[in-house]
C-alpha cells in the first residue's frame, strides 16, 4: 500500500529540518573557538582559551575623509577658546560656551552644512582684528584649524563617533614630528605657547616637550596621574593608545625623531 504524504506534512517536516539545522549552526558559530594554543600544549584545542577576543576592541574605525567633533574640534575649541576667562561655562563670555557639543552647536550658533553662516566659523575667520576670535594677543586658529572646523560644519556638524583604536595601537619607534607633535597642536598648544604659557610650560617646540617629558609632568599630566593637574585641561582625557605612545616615547629618552 502507497502511503500518500500530503504536501504540507512535507514542507511542515522540512521547515522543521532547517529550523534544527539553523540551530546547530547558530549554537556553533556562537560557541567561543579557542583561536591561540595559549596553554602551549600544541595545537589549539579545547584547553585553550579564547577570552582574548574580547580584548580585540570593535568600535568603528575612524574614517579619515570625516571630521569627528570630540576628537578633532572639540579639542581646538578647548584649547583656544573654553579656557578659564574667556568661553568656559564659569565665565561664558557673551553667552558662549565651547566646551560640549550641544552648547557649541548651541551658543556658537552652529548651522549645519553652512559654515559662513555659523557664529563660530564667523568670528574664527574675521579680518578684523577688534572682531576676530581668539582675539590678540592670542594667536590666530592655524588654517588647519579652520579648514578642520569649515569641514565639519560642511559635513553637518555631526557628533560622529569612532574608535582610534580600532586598527590597533602601534607604540613601536613612536615618531615626535609624525605622531605626537599633530596632538599637541590640538589638544595643548592653545594654552601652552606664546610668551605666557600656561604653568610657565611652553609646548609650541620640541624642547619645551621633551623638558616635561623627561622631568615626569607630561606623562603624569596626560596620564591623570595622582598628583599632577589633568590635561588637557577642562577636556577629555587623550585616548589609551595616544597616551601609550606617549609612554613609550618617553620611555625611549624622548627622541627629537
Ligand atoms: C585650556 C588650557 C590648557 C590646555 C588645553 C592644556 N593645558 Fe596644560 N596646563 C594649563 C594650566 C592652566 C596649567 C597649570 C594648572 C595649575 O597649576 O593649576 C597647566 C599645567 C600643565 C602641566 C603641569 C602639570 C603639573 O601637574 O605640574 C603640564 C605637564 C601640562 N599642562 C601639559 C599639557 C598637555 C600635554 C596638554 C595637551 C594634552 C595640555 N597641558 C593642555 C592649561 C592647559
């Protein structure tokens, strides 16, 4: 006797199948593959662990075509004009205040994708001198500066984030010109050069760097190290791998390289 077999009972048995099948595949793809012999006992087995994965950081690699606020123009901003007396939130002169997203975009009247239309971009490129900001003595922002503010402005004046440790963090042969002198420029130079330095510690040359290098403070600074001030000051603390290459930098006698 034929047995008739309906046509549902049979996609009934294989949707079950696949749902079984899917299920074994989720559970091992899901299951920790052990991906180092790290008991050295020889090929990777079952002993080993694999809690390294989850050191491997996963944030969003930063994209060099996009500006991203907290790491690139906040810290121009900190460093030129939210400084104590000028644009902080105790002494928010005129109502500015440059030390967050939201009062920049706010205060600084920022308007997306039109940076001649923007208070901030305004004022950091006026010619006139009773105008301009930071106003003299202070030095005006480089054009780096500038284009980094007109390109984020351009691009929408996003809050993007990235993570700069997302390729990996090279602390080898750390170069001063190629890798930590562009930071210093952003992050510290604003308070820290010109006639009148802040703490008396002028960072606006290779020699100015490497004194605080060698005598502890910088690395304490930027380390926010018991004991020291926190730098830069009244901004975000630089990121691990920035402030690694500090260390090692420094820990190589702070080479003019
Ligand atoms: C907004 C201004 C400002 C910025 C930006 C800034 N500093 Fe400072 N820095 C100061 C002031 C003011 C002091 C003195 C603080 C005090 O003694 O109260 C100081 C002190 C220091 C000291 C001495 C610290 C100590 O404990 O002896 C070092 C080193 C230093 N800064 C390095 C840096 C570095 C490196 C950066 C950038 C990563 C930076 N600063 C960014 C204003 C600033």
């Amino acid at each position: 006797m034929v047995q008739k077999i309906s046509p549902r009972k049979i996609i009934g048995t294989l949707a079950i199948a696949c749902l079984l099948a899917q299920l074994a595949t989720l559970s091992t793809s899901c299951k920790h593959q052990p991906l180092f012999d790290d008991d050295g006992l020889g090929p990777i087995d079952s002993t080993d662990t694999i809690d390294i994965i989850d050191t491997i950081p996963t944030g969003t690699p930063c994209d060099p075509d996009k500006v991203y606020f907290e790491s690139q123009v906040l810290p121009i901003l900190i460093s030129n004009c939210a400084m104590s007396g000028c644009h902080n939130a105790a002494s928010h002169q005129d109502g500015v205040v440059l030390d967050s997203y939201a009062k920049v975009m706010q205060t600084g009247k920022v308007k997306p994708f039109k940076p001649n239309d923007s208070d901030l971009y305004e004022v950091i490129t006026e010619t006139d001198l009773d105008d301009r900001m930071p106003p003299p003595p202070n030095a005006a922002l480089s054009q780096d500066q500038i284009q980094v503010i007109r390109k984020w402005i351009e691009q929408g004046a996003l809050d993007l984030k990235c993570d700069p440790n997302a390729g990996g963090c090279d602390t080898t042969n750390v170069s001063f010109s190629q890798t930590l002198s562009p930071v210093i420029n952003t992050f510290c130079k604003g308070c820290h050069s010109g006639t009148n330095p802040s703490a008396g510690i002028g960072l606006d040359t290779y020699n100015g760097v490497k004194t605080v290098a060698l005598n502890g403070k910088l690395y304490g600074a930027i380390a926010w190290s018991t004991g020291f001030q926190k730098m830069p000051q009244g901004g975000n603390k630089l990121d691990a791998c920035t402030i690694s290459q500090f260390k090692s930098w420094i820990d190589a006698g702070a080479p003019g390289n």
